[in-house]
C-alpha cells in the first residue's frame, strides 16, 4: 500500500504550528506559541501575524527533520483556511501555496472548527474514536460551539455563542480579578482550593443551545467592584472561592447546554476539544454525566486539544483519501463556517 505523508500548517490565530502525518499516525507535532501577547492581556491580531511570518519557516524545519521525512517524501499539504485573524491566516495560507506549487504536489484546506473536532481520529494509544453519530463541543478562547457530526465531513452547528467565547469568559474574569493571561489554567488551579458555592452568579438566559457569556463577566465585574468598595483586600483574601464561583458557574452553563442537546438529538456520545477542555472541573462534569445521565464522553490527547497542526493533519488525511484537493487559487476566509 500507498504512504502518504501530510505535512499540515496551523497559523490561525497565536500560535504557529506545524505537524507531519504518515497514513493517520502522527510522526511530529510543533507548535511555537506567541509570548507576546502576554503583556496585552489577548491577542494583538498585527503582532501575531508579524510573529507568524518569522516562525513559519523554522517551525515547518523542524517538524521535517522531528518526523525524520524529506520534503521530496510529502504527498500533500494542508492548512488552515479558517476561520480566524486573517493576517494570520495569509501567513500560513501563502506559505502552503508555495511549497504545495513547488513540489507539485497537491494542496489542501482545512476548516480549524472541523479540524478541532475531527482531531479524535488521530490514532493513538489509549485514545478511543467517538462512533458516528456523535455531539462535539469546541470550547476554547476562540470558540463555543456544539455540533452534531454524522460522519466526517457531515456537520451541523446545533448552538454557538451569540458573544465572548467561554476561553474568553475565564480570561476576562481573570483579568478583573488581576491575574495574568491567559487566566483559565490559573482559574482552573485555584477552583480546586476554593467553594464553588461561596458566591452566586446569574446565568445567562439564553434559549435553545445557544451561549452568552457576556453578561456573565459584567455581572461579575460588578459584583467585585462592590466587595471591593467594602473591603479593599476582598480579592485576596477570597480569590479561591472566588475563582472556584466562577467556574462553577461557567461549567454549570455548559453542562445544562449539553443536556439539552442530548435530550434534543437523542445522541449521548460527547467528544470535547479547544483550549479549555483542559480544565479539572469541566472533565470532572463530564465524567459525571456518564453516571448519571448515561454519557459517553470523548477528551482528546492534551496536545490536540489547543490549537495545533495535527489536527489540521488528519483532516488532510481524511481529504486526500477522498481526493478533495484545492485550487491555488484558494483564499483564507476569516469567517469561514462548518
Ligand atoms: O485552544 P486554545 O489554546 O486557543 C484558542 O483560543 O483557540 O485555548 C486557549 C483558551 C484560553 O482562553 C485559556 O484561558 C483556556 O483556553 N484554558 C483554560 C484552561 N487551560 C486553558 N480554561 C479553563 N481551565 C483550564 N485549565
Ligand atoms: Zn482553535
């Protein structure tokens, strides 16, 4: 049988990636994220493209040599279409262009959303495959979406957020409460040492599967604006309980959309992704929900989860068994949908 190797780029938003697939098997993966943004407490869209255009290169080098595969070897390449900042996007999109028009060899494009989804087919080792029909929940600092996925490249979008992203909804609250971006790890850290139960805050009402997050980080501004006039050293004296509230709150949100989609759909097979499907508490819930609400629940390899090219691999994999190549012509699309 055929080897086909992907070499697959990733530069839709912070970070630079880029990974080398043999026949589903990842042989690299690198990613080079974007410090920088640190100090602005987001992402600066200008400075990331910027940042891209040095990395591009030695990132794609480097997952090369790491897979131990000769350029000469590559039977495609695929990268990230979109959605997503677009001058970031064009770094990537351009470079894949080229190298695809230099070696001659056919080009692929990859939507990042289907791309975090379709990431639980990478084969590995401990790591089960969700079976077709199942519901996915993409939920980092770009992103909130639930989507039932039929078959791999059959997709609905079943709910989204109509706002902030729930990444988003940790790293704004964390920056009312001081601390440094992005914040949800160190949310995630303190919750553990906290009393989810010590404040309480409204969730959004918002019907269907949709989400809002944004009223949430009002109302907690609000709320620590007045502890604050009350008590100058609130925040530090209950950070963690604090911290454990507001993730409680976002985890319960998340999981009450969830219900209602598997009471909706009737699927009980969950697979998460994105950023934040990193967090204790919200695999904790998920876990629970297999006790009590008869779940069957998904969480990638850490490494797959937050942005990454090999992610963007096994789409291109799965497209060049179907022979679904690009044109050169092809343009990044910021608000490219599923
Ligand atoms: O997928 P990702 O690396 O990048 C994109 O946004 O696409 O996700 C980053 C987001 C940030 O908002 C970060 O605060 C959040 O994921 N995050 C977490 C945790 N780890 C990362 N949020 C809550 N708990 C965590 N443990
Ligand atoms: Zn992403």
């Amino acid at each position: 049988t055929q080897n086909i190797y992907i070499l697959a780029i990733e530069s839709s938003c912070d970070d630079t990636a880029a990974s080398v697939m043999l026949n589903g098997k990842i042989l690299s993966n690198v990613v080079a994220g974007q410090s920088i943004h640190e100090a602005y407490g987001g992402v600066v869209p200008e400075l990331a493209s910027r940042a891209h255009q040095q990395n591009i290169v030695p990132v794609v080098d480097q997952a090369l040599s790491r897979a131990n595969v000769d350029k000469s070897q590559l039977s495609a390449i695929a990268f990230t279409r979109g959605p997503g900042l677009m001058g970031s996007l064009l770094v990537g999109t351009s470079f894949a262009k080229s190298l695809a028009y230099g070696l001659h060899i056919p080009l692929i494009d990859v939507n990042h959303m289907q791309a975090h989804i379709l990431a639980h087919f990478i084969d590995e080792e401990g790591f089960e495959k969700p079976p077709f029909p199942f519901l996915a929940m993409t939920i980092s600092g770009g992103h909130t979406q639930i989507v039932q996925v039929n078959s791999y490249f059959d997709m609905d979008v079943i709910g989204e957020t109509i706002d902030d992203a729930v990444g988003e909804a940790f790293d704004k609250s964390g920056k009312i409460l001081g601390l440094g971006y992005p914040a949800g790890p160190e949310i995630d850290r303190r919750a553990k040492l906290g009393n989810p139960k010590a404040f309480k805050f409204t969730k959004p009402r918002v019907d269907g599967l949709n989400f809002s997050f944004s009223g949430l980080k009002t109302a907690i501004l609000y709320f620590i604006q007045k502890e604050v006039k009350a008590n100058p050293n609130f925040i530090e004296e209950r950070l963690n309980d604090i911290c454990a509230s507001i993730q409680y709150t976002i985890i319960g949100i998340l999981i009450d959309k969830l219900k209602l989609a598997t009471k909706q759909t009737g699927i009980t097979h969950i697979a998460i992704g994105g950023g934040v499907s990193a967090n204790t508490g919200i695999r904790e819930a998920l876990k629970n929900g297999e006790a009590k609400f008869g779940w069957t629940t998904y969480v990638p390899k850490f490494e797959f989860t937050t942005d990454n090219a090999a992610m963007i691999a096994i789409v291109g994999y799965l497209k060049y068994l179907e022979g679904d190549f690009a044109a050169q012509n092809v343009m990044a699309s910021s608000r490219l949908k599923i």
